[in-house]
C-alpha cells in the first residue's frame, strides 16, 4: 500500500511540474531561433505554451532569416499566429514569461506600456521572467523612462550589446560582458538573460531548469 502510495505521489508532482505554463511575447520581425529553440526546450519538458504580439495576428521572422544566401537563414523559419494581443496577457496565467527579441524588440516591446506593465508584474509576483538578446534591454526602461525606478537593480545580467547602455546605466543592473557572438545566458533569482541569437538553446534549457526547481548553473557554457 505505501509503495502504491509513493508511486502516485511520485506521479502527481511529475505532473505537477510538467504541467507548468509559459507564455512567449513575440514581437513581429522577430529572430527565428530565439524563438525556435526555447520553444523546443518548454515542449519537451511538457509545458504548455501560449503566444503573445502586438496583435492577435500572424508575425512574421526576421526576413535575413529567410534568405538562403544570408548567414543567418534557418531552413524551417515561418512565420507564426499568436494567441493573442499583449493586451490579453494576465501574468496570473502563467508560471514563466519569456521574450523572443529580434529587430521587433524596438518597436513592439520598448515603447509599449503594455509590454511594461507584463514585465514588471511577472518581476513583482516572482514568476520567472526570460529576456532574450535585445529583449533584455527592457529590464532597462520598464517602467523606468526618466531612469529613477529601475526594476532590477544590482541583479546579474548578460544581453545584447546595442541594449547595454540600458542595462547598465538605465537598469544599473549587475552587467556582465562578454564576446558580441558568443553565447551566455545569466540566472539570478527570477530572472533569466541570454546575450544573443546564440544563446537560445542554453536559454530555454534554463528556463526549463528553474521551472522543475533545478539548480541552474549561471555561468555560460
């Protein structure tokens, strides 16, 4: 009777972390395996996933991405329709929110209000929050226009090199540099930064890591 009893107990906490639900903010023009990989990563691990844009409409990859004879075409790039607007997002819903980044990250994401008050929410409730490459930057002006209310001050982050003047003097987080290409993903609590495209399997392996309530190694690999 006890080792039955272990066994469903064994087999309900299983459930009970695979069942774990994150949410993906896509801008459009996004990068395709910032997208891709992370993705792959949360469906393996069981989670169920849900999208967010601008709009409840297709977005679209960045279009390098498509090009055969750019060095940065991925044969199984498309373009995808999210779930739905960031207007419908509630943070409650989910246990990790993670941004795909890309050249969509200045237009959808860095102006956005909406996006702002997503990322500060997912911070305040201590849901895990994933930024990757350019996407970081918004730990630099959540929030924080005027620069006097930084959201995650002092806490260890890598990211993409153009958003460094916002993580740095901005955000006055804990930034921590490196080769433009080469590829480091940071955890410090809640918090989980990629530096770039070449981040993204090392990225979502992390978010999956702190998801199952492993302890992720920070450091870069």
């Amino acid at each position: 009777m006890k080792t039955l009893l272990t066994v469903l107990l064994i087999s309900f906490a299983s459930s009970a972390l695979a069942g774990k639900k994150v949410l993906m903010m896509v801008p459009n023009d996004f990068m395709w395996p910032e997208y891709a990989l992370p993705l792959k990563a949360y469906q393996e691990a069981g989670f169920q996933v849900k999208t967010a844009g601008r709009f409840k409409e297709v977005v679209n990859p960045d279009r390098r991405n498509l090009l055969k004879d750019n060095a940065l075409y991925f044969a199984d790039a498309k373009p995808i329709t999210v779930d739905m607007s960031f207007e419908e997002v509630n943070v409650d819903n989910y246990d990790a929110v993670t941004f795909v980044a890309g050249n969509g990250a200045w237009h959808d994401f860095f102006p956005s209000d909406v996006v702002h008050k997503i990322v500060i929410n997912t911070f305040q409730k201590n849901k895990v929050l994933g930024l990757l490459c350019a996407s970081t930057g918004l730990l630099g002006i959540a929030g924080n226009y005027d620069g006097r209310t930084p959201l995650a001050e002092n806490r260890k982050v890598v990211g993409y090199y153009r958003v460094e003047g916002l993580l740095k003097s901005m955000g006055r987080t804990n930034y921590q540099t490196g080769g433009r290409n080469e590829a480091a993903v940071e955890v410090d609590g809640n918090i989980i930064t990629g530096r770039n495209p070449e981040s993204s399997q090392i990225f979502g392996a992390k978010v999956v890591d702190v998801l199952l309530g492993r302890s992720p190694n920070s450091k870069k690999k």
